[in-house]
C-alpha cells in the first residue's frame, strides 16, 4: 500500500472482531462501533470446524482458547427412542490429520471475550460500544459510517451488523424473512449434574420425528450444550434471551430416550427462538462497503457453519484489503468474488438438513434404522461435510 488505510466496522460480534484482529495484524487500522452498551458473553455452544480453527490459530489465537475449548473425540448419530448409536466422523487427531487443523467446541461468549481481548490488545480503545449505526455515506475517496451519536470518516466500511443489519438495508433490498415452522430450546447443563453417559467427549446428534437435539461438550468438558430443535409453527420470535420452562420443554420430547429427560432438567434455565430462513445476498459490496457474515448470508444451524463463515469471510476481507489496498473497491470485489458461492453453498446445504434429521420414517420401527444407515451412509457424510472442511481460506489468490 503507498497509503495507511482506516477501516470502520459495524458490529462487534464475531464476525467483526475477527475482522479487527485480521486487519491489525496486517497492519490496517480499524475502528469499531457497537450498538450494545456493554458486551456480554450471550448464547451458548458453537462447533468450529478445521476450516475456522486454522484460521484463529493462524490469527494466533489458539493459546487463549485453550483453556475454554473442547476438542471433542468424535461426533454420532443417535435413535431418538432406542439411543442406538452410529458413528457420524472421527475428530480429534483425525481432524487434524485428514484436514490440517483440530475441530473446537466452544462457548459463544468465551469465543467473543478472547476475541475482543485480542483487539484491545491490539489497539486499545478500538472498540466503541454504545454506537447504534443508522446508515452510511460514502464519495469515491472515503465512507462515512453514521451512528446515533457521532459520524467518523474512513476509508472501507465492513458491514458485521448482523442478520437485522441496517447497513444491508440501505444498500440491498432486504432478504425476505421466512419462519421455517421450527423452534429451537438451548441451554446449558454441567456436566456433574447429567449421567455420566452423556459426559462422554461426543458430539452427538439424536434425530427423531419432527425433532432433533445436538449435544456436545464446551469450557473444557465443564459443560454440556444442549440445543433441541421441534417443529413448532405458532413460536416466530428470534430473540435468543426468551426463557421457556423445563417442564415445556420436556413435553416437546415426550417418548425420547429417557437419558434426554435425564439432560433437560439438569440445564436449568432453558431459552427458545424461532428459526428464519433468508435469501442469502447475491450482493455483498456497493463501494466501498462491504458485509459480512450474517448480514449477507444468514443460515439455520444445521451444518454447524454459521460462525465459522464469519470467520471465514473476516480472514478473506483482510486479505484482500491488504494485497490491494490502494484500490479498496477492488479489493471488495475480489473479497465477494472469493465468498459468494462458498457461502450461499453452506446456506442452501444447511437448510437440506432439516427434512434429513426430521424425517417421518424415523417415526416407525421398521424403517428408522435402515433410514438411518441409509442418510449417514459414510460416503454420503464424506461428501456432505469434506468440502466444508477442506476449504483452507489462507491459501486463496487474493489479487
């Protein structure tokens, strides 16, 4: 670059912040401004595949997680009655064998807090909080990022403002929201008040009709991350932080395997949300204004990608602004030509998985079980999942 470069970003999720450690250690500045007042440790479990993980070690991050990680041996596939198990793939020392890199289990809010640790270490003071954004400005030289307290000039603006993203709003027309007629409980369980058959480190994934749970270790194997997925057409709210009872969510998995009832209880506080499908984005950039994560591509958790695309698309951005710095709006362009279809990809897969882990026959005895070894056949996962992990974001041509 034959200039230094000012890079806003609007959001601090983890999209943002990984964006802000990407772009300091290639020697960009940013700023970053945030609608919340304080930044909490919200929601729950995340699985981070080898294609996230090499991403945050080569942003030399893997020491501070290590303590909050869970580097699970395997995931599985379990019958929602009988609990009769497959096996799904081999983790552990294989992830790192077959795909370069290990694959994490970790808690949403210590991922967020190693994160924004790492920017203030970079640069102290980058991060805003209190800064709702309203819009943007921009002319061929600069963008100015407009929040309900300030307006601050720089050169980009990377739009992290997550899946409500008015940065997306202004520049695109909004992605139609579409309730899938799915709700989801979460929460979380220690792992010395459930049977010790559930502590085991393995990610599992009980499939049943109209329903599904995922469970899997986090905070070192403190923890145990629930999250039940149940067909449910009259809950639509999004919100992460509205609480059910255990005693409802018991009753959407009456008939399940009773070490699930053993499970449910021991969460404690169990929180519910719908889940909305969306359009992802054919566009990504207008300018020099680009989003990320789920600003352009929102997808439902069923390909366990959603977070680890926003690390994705961060390693990516800050590559592209730093090999073509003095042309910020052709850095973009490569940046959303490197991304688009890897992303709607994992969007388009993940909602595939819906009628694959809630399908009626896994209702009748005679034929759950051949369902089940025919779906989760192991070339079939192989090819469902290989292309994700595969996918080494450090080694795209950038220029």
């Amino acid at each position: 670059m034959t200039k230094s470069m000012k890079v806003l970003i609007a959001g601090a999720g983890i999209g943002g912040l990984t964006s802000a450690i990407a772009l300091l250690r290639q020697g960009i500045d940013v700023e970053v401004y945030e609608q919340a007042s304080e930044l909490g440790e919200l929601g729950a479990g995340l699985q981070i595949s080898a294609n996230g993980t090499r991403l945050l070690i080569e942003l030399g991050l893997e020491d501070a997680l290590r303590p909050v990680i869970c580097e699970a041996a395997a995931k599985e596939v379990r019958m929602w009655d009988s609990g009769q198990r497959w096996p799904l793939f081999d983790l552990g020392d294989d992830s790192v064998r077959r795909f370069g890199a290990p694959y994490w289990m970790v808690h949403r809010g210590d991922l967020h807090k190693v994160l924004r640790e790492a920017v203030e270490c970079l640069k102290p003071g980058a991060i805003h909080p209190g800064q709702r954004c309203l819009g943007f400005e921009q002319t061929g030289d600069g963008v100015t990022l407009i929040t309900e307290k300030t307006r601050v000039q720089g050169d980009v603006l990377i739009g992290a403002d997550g899946v409500h993203s008015r940065l997306s709003k202004q520049m695109f027309q909004a992605p139609e929201a579409r309730f899938t007629g799915l709700m989801a409980w979460r929460g979380l369980a220690p792992m010395d008040a459930i049977p010790p058959e559930a502590r085991r480190p393995v990610g599992t994934n009980w499939v049943g009709p109209g329903a599904h749970v995922i469970t899997y270790p986090i905070q070192g194997g403190e923890l145990l991350n629930f999250v039940g997925i149940v067909e449910n057409t009259e809950w639509k709210s999004e919100s992460w932080t509205e609480a059910g009872t255990i005693e409802e969510c018991l009753a959407d998995f009456q008939g399940w395997n009773p070490l699930l009832h053993k499970i449910i209880p021991a969460v404690g506080t169990v929180f519910r949300w719908a889940l909305v499908e969306r359009t992802p984005l054919p566009e990504w950039c207008d300018g020099r204004v680009a989003l990320l994560g789920d600003a352009c591509h929102a997808t439902l958790p069923f390909l366990a990608q959603g977070a680890v695309m926003a690390i994705e698309d961060a390693f990516v951005l800050a590559a592209c602004l730093k090999a073509q710095g003095d042309t910020p709006q052709e850095a973009l362009a490569t940046y959303h030509r490197l991304r688009v279809k890897r992303a709607t990809d994992i969007v388009i897969g993940s909602g595939a998985n819906v009628d694959r882990f809630h399908n009626p026959a896994l209702a009748e005895p005679k034929k759950a079980v051949a369902y089940v070894e025919e779906q989760w056949q192991p070339d079939k996962v192989r090819q469902r999942y290989d292309w994700l992990f595969e996918y080494d974001a450090t080694k795209l041509d950038v220029t």
